[in-house]
C-alpha cells in the first residue's frame, strides 16, 4: 500500500512561490523591452497627433460654419435690406440694426473680435454694442476686390487684413452687398479673436518641438511667429514627409470645407523616438518595483497570512454544519492550514445547495432585484450620444426639435428609474416606448422608420412588468434594423385575443436562423441556474417576470419571418392588483 503524502506548509508554497514570481518578473521585464521599440513609439506618436489633429479640427470647424450661419442670418435681415436701399444714412442703421448686431456680437464675443458694417460708403463699425467709429485706412471699395464674384463672400488672413494690427492680429469672415459701384452697397464684416485660435491651437497636442497651425488660402501660416522653415506650409498633401536644411519634418493637414482653408500638424521626425527613454524608464521602474513588492512578499505573506487563516479555518470548524452526509471535504488536502478551511467551507456549501434547491427567494423581493438589475443597464453612450444630438440640433438652431428630444429623453428616465410599482398599465409602458422611439428616431429616422397599432385601447389598462417592451425594441433596432444596408421597418402592434393581450414587435432587420429561434425558445423556458448562450438578460428578465407574476401561460416567444423577427408577448388583460 501507498504511503499517504504528508500536507505541505503553505510557508513552503509561499516561498517556492516566489522563486517562480521573481523568474517571471525578470522574463516579463525582457520581453516588455525588446518589444518596445522605436517603430511602436513612433506609431504611437503619429496617432495621437493625428487625433489631436482631427479633434481641434473638429472645433474650428463648427466654430466657422456657426459665425457662416449667423453672417446668412444677419445678411438676410429685412432692416439691414431696408437700410442699403435707403439713403437716410448712420442714424436708421443704429435705430433698426444696432439690437439685432448687439445680440449677435454678445452671444459670440469669446470668438469675435469686432463686428464691421459700411452701407453706402458711409463707415459703421460694432463692438460691442459701440457703433459709429471712424476706421481710418480701410478703403471700402478694397472688400469687393477680395470677394468672390459668385457668392460675395471672403476671407482674410492677418497679413491682407486691414482689422489686423501687430498687437491682434484677426482672421476675418466677410460678405459684400452690391459691386461697390452701385448706389445701395454694403460690407459686413467679423472679425475673430486671436487668442481664441491661438488657445484652440496650443492645446492641441503634438509633440515637444511641433505645434498645429492655421494655413489660409495663401499659405500664410497662424501664428506667423514660428521657427518652422516656410516650405512646410506651402506643401499640398494632406500627409507628407520632407527634408529642409537636414532636418526631416512631417506634416499632417486637413482642409476646412467651407473656405479652403487647412489646420496642420508640424512636426520634426526626432520627436517620434523622444518618447523611448520614457518607455525604458518605465520598464526600469516597472522591474524595481515588481521586485521590491516580491521581497516583501516572501518575507512577509509567509507570516501576516498563514496564521490568520489558521484561525479563520478554526473558526469556520467551530460554526460550520457537521452534516457528514453532505461533507465535501477534500480527502487529501495538500496544505495543513487549509485543511479544516476547505473541509467547513464545502459543508456549508453542499447545504447551501440544498436549501436553494428546496426554497425560492421572496417572490417580491426577487423581482424588485430584477428591476434594479434591469435599470443598471442604462447604458452611459446612450446617454451621452442623445445629449450631444440634443446639442447639435441646437447648434443648428432647431430649437424645436431639441426641446422635444430633451423632453422625450427626461420622460424616458423618469419612467424607467422611478422607484415605483413594478407593475405599470400597458399604456404608461407603451408611453415609455414611444419616448425611446422618438430619441431614436432623431438619432437614425435616416435608417428606419416605427408604426405603433392599437387594436383595442380597452387592454391598455391590462398590468404589465415595468420596463417589459424597450428592452425588446432596443434589441430589433441594434441587432436587427441597424445591420440593415436598405431601410429599416419596425412595427409594434397591440390586439385583444379573447381574454389576453397580445404584444407584437416586428422588425425586417438581419433577422434569426430557424435553429437559433427554436434555441431561443427553448432557453427562455429553462429553469434558473440553467447556462444561456443566446439569450440576453433583457429577454429573460421580461419573460421571467412576466410568468411569476401571470402564470406559466404567459410570457415571450421569438418567431421568424420571411423578413426580420418577430416577438410576441402574451399578458392577462385582467390581472387584479399586484403592483405592490
């Protein structure tokens, strides 16, 4: 017969542990060196300058397009119109246009320097309010050499622009009225802070001795305070490399639509490996810590943690359930200090097991566990992507919109994380519905669109589980209509079958095998505990809570269909009062 193998001292495996832990260190720290190479730090270099790049161009690009709009807005204003076809001159200007520029000028006076107006060759100047002001040496006939002949509008850089002085230099934004000769002319001219694009600028990252610049039409650079040599902005690439003066640059640019105009990215190829010392700083650091941390692991685990579960296994011994029928106790433990630990601890999960087995959780308590569970699914992007879509369409002045998409979203949170009764009418549960759909159809109404049908509206009292339909139309729209190439179609309809209500979403999306339907069908009725593998949380909560609360004869089944899929749910139409 085998001699028994005596248990091991846990001081032992600790130890030997560590020999193991210290080898893996050192194989670690050669590996993350040798694979941190130039061409890796160089490629994380490049991207984020080409996502600062595309960021700060992001700004500056809505920054335009918003003072284009408002230039539109103010060009088509009757008393500006009435103005250049009258003659009467400064003061009607400052009696019918002084409100309307004064507004404009204080709702943009982060971004705009000054706001210019001459009717008639007869000079008016805004900032701020102030009007009046004589500009001497800004001939008025100069601004329609400078439009285009087409559109009328133009752009100044500093160097041509007479608002600019050595103190401020400013980019202008214009647009002429008439062709200078005529008896009704005008200018209309802003002019944007320096220091908003030179702040905009400087926090765009690109590395220590490159810098993001503002290149007009004319290759004129901004700022025109640079050590850069001038052949980096006269290039016309979008990404190109370069030698000057033996020194390699590389530049990055995109162009801004609206004028033609470029923010690019300089930067020498130096600062493309400046940034491997710190990654061999960090390796170094990364190795005398892991080992600083393993020799106090060796000399100290070995005595701040065996002894403390030697008294927890103790305990445990003490307090456990001596239940041999139901012992898992390892027969032949290998530590000496685990042995009571593991035997107690088995025990009372094999009776754990049992008393799960014999009794279910409190019926209201569990579904109130659901209900949290669900709510904790918000997901955060939907959030933020219906946020900032409620900021765009205020961007674009579509005031309307963005109240009633603000409207939709604080209802679509105020009913799904209200904290009252698990059981709502189906009519407050198709109201939540329709707050979703209308957030979502602002978002993609170019991709799908949604019909709601009710066929009876007497079943719209019949109860239902709070939070049962969105998670079931959120899934029709991602996984279902948003894989679509063509037009999406969503239709959710409400019929009164006999003495149940019958809930029906219909998407023409990607659609589902007939196995995986039947799968699914047959892991919506498996009992708790049971391994899913295509059914989500959101599905099987629905189904479960609506059968604990209605009976087996309720619930949610999938079917296919030529096109898309199709889920039903079946509820009472009567079901008493059990919202409590």
């Amino acid at each position: 017969m085998a001699k028994k193998r005596e248990p091991q001292s846990l001081n032992r495996i600790i130890n030997t542990f560590y020999i193991f832990f210290l080898a893996l260190i050192i194989v670690f720290s050669i590996l993350f060196s040798s694979l941190t190479t130039s061409r890796e730090v160089a490629n994380t270099t490049y991207a984020n300058v080409e996502n600062s790049l595309k960021d700060k161009h992001g700004s500056l690009d809505r920054t335009f397009n918003q003072l284009f709009e408002q230039l539109v807005y103010l060009n088509n204003n009757p008393n500006l119109l009435e103005v250049i076809n009258d003659k009467s001159g400064s003061l009607k200007l400052a009696v019918n246009m002084n409100a309307s520029v004064k507004d404009l000028y204080y709702r943009f006076q982060d971004v705009l320097s000054s706001i210019y107006i001459n009717i008639n060759d007869g000079e008016f100047f805004f900032n701020g309010g102030t009007i009046n002001q004589q500009l001497d040496g800004i001939d008025y006939h100069n601004f329609f050499e400078l439009s285009d002949e087409e559109t009328q509008y133009f752009w100044l850089d500093a160097p041509q622009n007479p608002f600019s002085t050595k103190e401020e230099p400013v980019i202008s934004l214009g647009k002429t009225i008439g062709d200078g000769e005529a008896e009704a002319n005008g200018v209309i001219v802003f002019n944007l802070k320096s220091e908003m694009i030179s702040e905009l600028l400087d926090e765009g990252y690109v590395t220590e001795n490159g810098r993001l610049f503002l290149i007009s039409s004319n290759n004129v650079p901004y700022p025109s305070t640079t050590k850069m040599p001038q052949e980096v902005f006269k290039t016309t690439s979008d990404q190109e490399k370069m030698t000057v003066d033996g020194t390699v640059y590389h530049t990055l640019s995109k162009e801004f639509s609206l004028n033609g105009w470029k923010l690019r990215a300089i930067f020498p190829d130096k600062d493309l490996r400046s940034g491997q010392g710190a990654y061999l700083n960090l390796a170094g650091t990364l190795i005398l810590f892991l080992f600083v941390v393993g020799t106090v692991m060796m000399f100290g685990v070995g005595r701040f943690i065996s002894k403390p579960i030697q008294q927890l296994a103790k305990k445990i011994e003490g307090t456990s359930i001596t239940d041999k029928n139901g012992d898992l106790a390892l027969s032949d433990p290998r530590f000496q200090e685990l042995s009571v630990l593991y035997q107690s601890f088995n025990a009372m999960i094999k009776r754990n097991e049992k008393l799960l087995d014999e009794n279910e959780y409190n019926l209201e308590e569990r579904n109130r566990l659901e209900i949290e569970l669900l709510q904790s699914q918000i997901n955060p992007h939907f959030l933020y992507n219906t946020l900032y879509s409620i900021q765009s369409l205020s961007d674009m002045n579509m005031n309307e919109d963005a109240a009633m998409m603000a409207r939709a979203l604080a209802d679509f949170y105020r009913q799904g994380i209200s904290d009252e009764n698990v059981l709502i009418t189906l009519k407050d549960e198709l109201e939540h519905v329709q707050n979703y759909l209308t957030i979502m159809d602002y978002r993609y109404g170019d991709r799908f669109d949604y019909r709601l049908q009710i066929a009876a509206d007497d079943c719209l009292e019949a109860k239902i589980p709070k939070i049962s339909l969105q998670p079931i139309v959120e899934n029709s729209i991602y996984h279902g209509l948003k894989q679509l190439s063509t037009f999406g179609h969503l239709e959710l309809s409400v019929q009164l079958v006999k003495e149940e209500v019958l809930i029906t979403i219909k998407d023409n999306g990607a659609g589902i095998s007939q196995d995986h339907i039947q799968q699914i069908n047959q892991e919506l009725n498996q009992p708790a505990g049971v391994e899913r593998k295509l059914v989500g949380i959101g599905l099987r909560s629905v189904n479960l809570r609506i059968k604990r609360y209605f009976g087996s004869a309720y619930g949610v089944w999938v079917e296919a269909s030529e096109t898309g899929t199709i889920v039903k749910i079946v509820i009472p139409k009567s079901n008493g009062d059990k919202s409590r």
